[in-house]
C-alpha cells in the first residue's frame, strides 16, 4: 500500500463484548490506527444483522468491530429499488430495473445501523447474468 494513495475495504466484522474482549478489542483498534497513521483510509461494511453497531444483551455492552471505530469509515446500506417499501415489488423486478429511484432511498431492513454508521450506500444491486 501506498502511503496516503490508499484505500482498503472490508466487508467483515464481528460483535465484541466491550469488558470480556478489552484486550482483543484495543489489539484490532492499534492496527486500524496504524493503517490511519500511514494515511491509508479504511471503509468497512456496516453488517446485515439489523442490529446497532453498539448493543448491549443481557446487561453486557457489544461493539461490532471494525466498524465501531473511529479510524474507519463505517458503511450501512439503503433500500435503493424501493424493494422493503414497496408492497407490490417483487426482489426480482426490484432487481431488473436498470435505474435507482432516489424517491426510494431509505435505510435498508437488514442493515445494521447507529451512530458510528458513517454513511449509507446502495444496498441492493443489479445482477448482469
């Protein structure tokens, strides 16, 4: 990678309990940090659990891990086709169209969200056979 020329992007992550895992947790913040330090910016996928990035389960508070963090971009999706909003549109013709309707745009069921969600982003697409 080159310096401050770089971007990585990640779609993976995983919910870590914030007192259990303290010590896996600080490992995985030093070397999103690092990457920062060199200038590489790092985007990551939000995850499709419909959950917060921050949660708390029985009495316990989980961070989902990279996105939690400060030194990545964190990217939840939208409904871009109108798909979850539209009684009547089917995934497949949802899927067949061959332009995003702005008027649609909302978040996406399935996507995880919370105020560490940077941004929001097209989270159904076309496929080309």
């Amino acid at each position: 990678m080159k310096k401050n020329k770089s971007i990585l992007s990640i779609s993976l992550g995983e919910y870590f309990s914030v007192e259990r895992d303290a010590e896996t947790i600080n490992f995985i913040k030093e070397n999103f940090e690092n990457l920062n330090a060199k200038g590489i910016v790092v985007i990551t996928s939000s995850g499709n659990n419909a959950n917060n990035i921050i949660t708390e389960y029985k009495n316990e508070k989980y961070i989902r891990l990279p996105c939690a963090l400060d030194s990545v971009i964190c990217v939840g999706s939208i409904d871009n086709y109108g798909y979850y909003s539209d009684p009547y549109l089917t995934l497949g013709a949802a899927m067949d169209m061959k332009y995003m309707n702005p008027n649609n745009y909302s978040r996406a069921p399935f996507s995880n969200y919370g105020e560490k969600v940077n941004i929001l982003a097209p989270g159904l697409r076309r496929y080309d056979p």
